[in-house]
C-alpha cells in the first residue's frame, strides 16, 4: 500500500527532502491561503488539504517537529488531524521532535504529564493509529508502554559520522540519567530536583587524554552540556565533542558551538546548524513497520 506523507510546515524541509529522494512515498503539502500564506492577518492559521477524500483506506502519515513553534505547530496539527478525522481518515504521526516532551512526569503538586495527555488525545479522539518518535525525551517512562509508540534514536547516525572524522578511539557519554534511559549509554548522573533544576554529579570514569563525544537528545538553553564540557575538560579531557539530535533553541546551539570541538547536529527541527540528515532514517522506519 502507497503511504501519504503530509508534512506540517516545521517539517517541510524534511517532506521537502523526502519527496526528492523516493517515489514510494506521497508527499502532499497543505494548500495555502488565497494570499500564498498559511496564516490569516489576524495570525490564525489556515489549514486545507486538496482531494481528502483518496486518502480514505490509504496509509497516512503526518509529519511533525515540535519546534521552533511548539504552540503554533500543534494547533496546525490539530488542524489536519481534525480534517482527517471529518473525513473518516486514521493516520499515524511521525515527530521529528515531540514538543512538550520535557514534561513527560509530575513533579510538583499542580502540575500535569503535558506528553502522556497529548498522546492519549492523539490516539483517543483523533483516533491516530500510531505514533513515531525521535529520541523522544519521555522515552523510558513506564507510562509510555500504555501506547502504540514506536521510538527510533538518531545516536548512531551521529555516532558513525563522529568515527569518520575522528577515529575509532573515542569515548561516548550521556550527560545526565535521562540519556542513559533513553539509549544505555553510560556516563554523568544529572539529577532533577523539580521541573526546573538539576544537579550534575561527574562519573567516576578516567577521561585524561582522551576524546570525549557526549550523545544527548537536545540543547535548548545548553546549560546541562556545558556544564559537561567544564567537568570533562578539568578531568582531563584531550577533545570534547557534542552528538546532539534536537537543536531547540539556536541561543543554546551557539553556545555550544563556541565550546565544544565541534557540533553533530540533526535535523528534525530545521535550524541552520543541522549538518546530519534524518530523512533516511524517517524512510526507513516508516518502511520497517508498514
């Protein structure tokens, strides 16, 4: 069966790239306004897709990253969620990035599991089939189980293009317990006190003279990898590289840049810094469980 891709417009460059590399896969963009635009004066979004109705009984994917514009970008997919849903259509969802990822557990009296209430609307009323994710931050959670979730991780990619240009003999870290959950790799223990502060603690591992890669799911503000890079750097560390698949925030991307040695960035939000590409690995999952 021909699987339709439809990309919201913070995954464009990544339909872009798809519709160029394959024919296998239908990419339909949303049609845009009488003006050329996909928002109205006021601001609100417009949303319309051309022909819904051949896409009844077809395999349907929406494709999705949750950044730079969190708030915007999931009422665009609601959007296109709701017009499937008009039209007796069941799609899967493909997030890049899953925003709202970072509060994917209750921390504190008054506050709610933003991830796990998402999914469950995705899937309860808009009656999506299944959700993929890239190193999702939320994976690992025993919650996640509930869900037919399937999370695919970027850390290869990043870690094959790092051993091309730096040999074999580097040693790869996470920089906090979160990482490690997510794709068991060893390394710093970061631990969260509430929703907004964490504690580092270094490991009791020998870095001198060696080159170190920390393989981490995002940089948004950069302050957990710096404080990586200070830790390593006074333990002795030769080079300290970043293997990073979200780039959230481009104040935390050029902080980064400026300290490390150098940055592997992918680019499941499309920032100026991505020098990995992703497209390949969106196919290919989206192959693998057809």
């Amino acid at each position: 069966m021909r699987t339709f891709i439809i990309p919201t417009s913070q995954a464009e460059h990544l339909g872009k790239k798809i519709s160029a590399k394959t024919k296998v896969f239908k990419v339909i963009f949303p049609e845009l306004n009488k003006d050329r635009k996909r928002y109205f004066p006021d601001g609100e979004i417009y949303m319309r897709i051309l022909n819904v109705n051949r896409l009844r009984g077809k395999r349907v994917i929406i494709l999705h990253s949750g950044a730079p514009k969190p708030n915007e970008g999931l009422t665009e997919l609601e959007l296109i969620l709701q017009i499937l849903r008009d039209n007796n259509v069941k799609p899967g969802i493909f997030f890049s990035y899953f925003p709202y990822g970072m509060q994917d557990k209750v921390f504190e009296k008054g506050e709610t599991n933003v991830a796990e209430n998402l999914i469950e609307k995705l899937i309860n009323y808009y009656k999506v089939k299944k959700i993929y994710s890239v190193d999702a931050h939320f994976w690992g959670r025993k919650w996640v189980k509930k869900y037919p979730i399937i999370n695919i991780s970027a850390a290869s990619i990043l870690i094959e293009e790092v051993k091309k240009d730096f040999g074999e003999n580097i040693l790869f870290l996470s920089p906090d317990f979160g990482e490690r959950r997510r794709i068991k790799i060893s390394g710093m223990k970061k631990e969260r006190i509430d929703s907004y502060r964490v504690k580092i603690i270094s490991p009791k591992i020998n870095l001198k003279g060696k080159v170190i890669g920390v393989v981490d799911d995002m940089i948004k503000t950069g302050g957990t990898l710096l404080k990586f890079y200070e830790i390593a750097k006074k333990s002795g560390a030769k080079k300290v590289i970043a293997l990073i698949t979200h780039g959230v925030l481009p104040i935390g991307i050029s902080k980064i840049k400026k300290k490390y040695s150098k940055l592997y960035l992918t680019n499941t939000i499309n920032q100026k810094e991505s020098n990995i590409d992703i497209t390949d690995l969106i196919l290919n999952t989206l192959q693998k469980y057809d």
